[in-house]
C-alpha cells in the first residue's frame, strides 16, 4: 500500500487527524461538558500534544530523512503499519486504560521507533545524525517521568516533564531548522543567499540549552531568566541573517519563518516567566502552539509535496491553513494575557482555528499520502 511506503505518509496523516479532533475533544471536557470522561484532564492534554501529535510528526520525519541522509530504507510496509498502530493504541490507551496499562503501551512507542533509525545510521556510517536519537532517547525519559509522576511514584509535577519535552522539541527544531530552512531560501529565491555562522549556529544552540537547564533544574531566577534573554538575541540575529522579510511571495518559506519566530518570542516570554512578570503557560503555549505547531504544519506541507513527486508550490489552501493556524495561536496566546475575561470564547476561537487548518490538511493531502508518487519512484 502507498500509505506504509515511507515513515512520513501515516504518521503525518495520523497527526493531522489527531490535531482536528483532540483539542475540540479537550475543549468539551475542559468546560465541563463530558463529566463521565475523567481521563480527559490536563494531564492528558499537555501529554497528548507532545507525545501524541508532535512525536508523531518528527518520527515520521526522522525516518523519511534517515533514508534520504543514508540511502537505506527505514521502516516500511508491515513494519511501518504495526508501529503506526502502536501510536494509535497509545493515543486510545490514555483515554480509554487505567493509568498503568496506558503508560507501558505509550512508553513502548519511543523505543520501537527509535531502533530501526538507530540501526540505519549506524550500518550507513552517518554518525554526525546520532545526536538526534540522544534527544528522542531524552523524550523518552521525560515521558517516563510524566507516567511516574502521574501514577505517584515520584514527588514531581507532571507538568515539569511536559515542559522539559516541548524544550527538547524546540532544541530539535533549531539543529533542524539551521539545516533547512536557509537551504530552501537559496534554492527557491534566485540571487537570496541567507547569511549563516557556524559559531552563531553552535552559540544559538549552546544558549538555548541553557536556558532549557535553568527553567528545568529551576536556577535561581536571575540566572536563568539571562539565558532565557540571552537565547533571544542569538534566535533572533539567527533569523535576522536567514532574511525572512524576502519569503513573502513564497509561503513554504514564510510559514517556516514566522513559525521559527515564535522561538524567540517564546523564549522572551520564558524570561519573564522566571522573573515573575507573566504565567508560564503563556511562554509555553508560544513554544508548543506557535512555533511547534507552526513549524510542523510547513514541514509535513513541503516534505508531502517533495516525496510524493509534486511541485513545490501552494495555493490558496495552504495559505488558509497557515493563516488560520497563526489566528488560533495568537487567540491562544490572548487566552492567557489581554483576554483573561473572555478566555473561554479566546479558547473556542483558536480552537476553531487550530481544527480547522488540520482539517484543510486532510483535505488536500490525504489523497497525496495514500497514492504513489507522481514520478513512479519507491516511497
């Protein structure tokens, strides 16, 4: 079957799907609306759009390009189909499974996808990508740590492991981003060349990290508010050199942008969280909703087209999806600054928003990802 050829055709059709339909699912529980549903927390919430949406997307991603960097195949046919059906039975396990069964089914979904991408590498020889298994391997502890502190085991707020995830996931993001995103202005822009530093690149990275560690391990709030800033600055010189205001009439790479402008806004946020200034969830809507989803969304876009044989070109309905996603971000945001006393009708409007754009993306590529490619090649 064409949908089980590469690792980005199901697990990106799954994701959008579970994107359309979990936040109106939370958003019904949230306002009290599905009382007999109690596994429909917050918990489940934070958790279902890390370990749910957001890793189904980079496995599926990592295993299109581990076969691209390495020329061998990732998982494909049964293999990929089973791995596939693990994610979904984690997804229904945490609603429907006491919390112990939940948590061995969500947990075994990390390890038998990171394998097979392990083995590529390293029979391909193509060390300088093993770094990015070390960050899957720090997902999956932080989601060990979210089951055990859910189940009680440990004196920690789930919470706390989900935040330290989306850190990881934007870490993710800015080592990936720094490789594609300046590559595709260049190519799709004659006479653009986005500048970049490889010392800019590694100071970034360095900065980022440590502000990751000061909220994780809770430095004082002085210190760790100056990495927050100090990561600021170099996200954004990073993306001032990238050029972006020369993207507008190109908006597979506008979206890849402004998406990646979120870090740094949530990054700012994040500072003043440690100062006290505003509530944390502020800042981390901004990671996870603004450029989490917001970078997903381009890729899994761009990436469809590229491996399904298609142009890489848009029209209006890749626009709507990207503009009602930054509408629903920005409501979300409003949700918890300006807004505080319409919050409810804030949160319905980006959650309108949100469903919306994946359901777009259902529209239009669903057909894409269950047929071969146009040009008759393998995946």
């Amino acid at each position: 079957m064409p949908l089980f050829r590469l690792g980005f055709r199901p697990f990106y059709l799954l994701a959008a799907l579970f994107a359309a339909i979990s936040i109106p699912l939370w958003l019904v529980s949230y306002t009290g609306h599905l009382p007999y549903v109690q596994s429909l927390d917050l918990n489940w919430h934070m958790h279902e759009m890390v370990f749910g949406f957001a890793l189904a997307v980079i496995i599926g991603f990592l295993m299109t390009a581990v076969r691209n960097w390495t020329g061998l195949w990732t998982l494909r046919g049964w293999p990929l189909a089973g791995l596939a059906l693990l994610w979904l039975a984690g997804r229904l396990a945490m609603i429907c499974l006491p919390a112990p069964a939940a948590a061995v089914i969500d947990l075994a979904f990390i390890p038998l996808a990171a394998w097979p991408l392990y083995a590529v590498i390293k029979k391909s020889g193509n060390t300088r990508n093993m770094p990015l298994l070390g960050l899957l391997a720090l997902l999956f502890l932080a989601n060990v740590f979210f089951h055990a502190s859910r189940l009680e085991y440990l004196p920690l707020s789930p919470f706390a492991s989900i935040q330290a995830a989306i850190l990881l996931i934007v870490i993710l993001e800015t080592v990936m981003a720094g490789r594609v995103i300046p590559g595709f202005a260049a190519n799709a822009i004659p006479g653009v060349a986005p500048r970049t530093s490889p010392l800019l690149n590694k100071l970034a990275l360095i900065l980022l990290v440590l502000a990751a560690l000061g909220w994780v391990l809770q430095l004082p709030a002085s210190v760790a508010a100056v990495f927050s800033f100090s990561a600021t600055i170099a996200q954004a010189l990073r993306l001032w050199r990238w050029r972006s205001w020369k993207t507008g009439r190109h908006p597979l790479l506008w979206i890849l942008h402004l998406s990646y402008g979120w870090i740094v806004i949530g990054l700012f946020l994040l500072g003043m969280a440690e100062l006290g200034f505003i509530a944390a969830s502020t800042a981390f809507h901004a990671l996870a909703v603004g450029s989490m989803s917001g970078l997903i969304l381009g890729m899994i876009t761009r990436t469809a087209l590229g491996h399904t044989g298609r142009l890489l070109k848009v029209d209006y309905r890749e626009i709507t999806m990207y503009l009602l996603l930054q509408v629903g971000i920005l409501a979300r945001i409003c949700a918890n600054i300006r807004f505080a006393q319409n919050r409810n009708m804030a949160l319905f409007l980006a959650m309108i928003c949100w469903s919306s754009a994946f359901l777009l993306y259902l529209a239009v590529y669903v057909p894409y990802l269950c047929h071969a490619r146009l040009d008759g090649r393998e995946g």
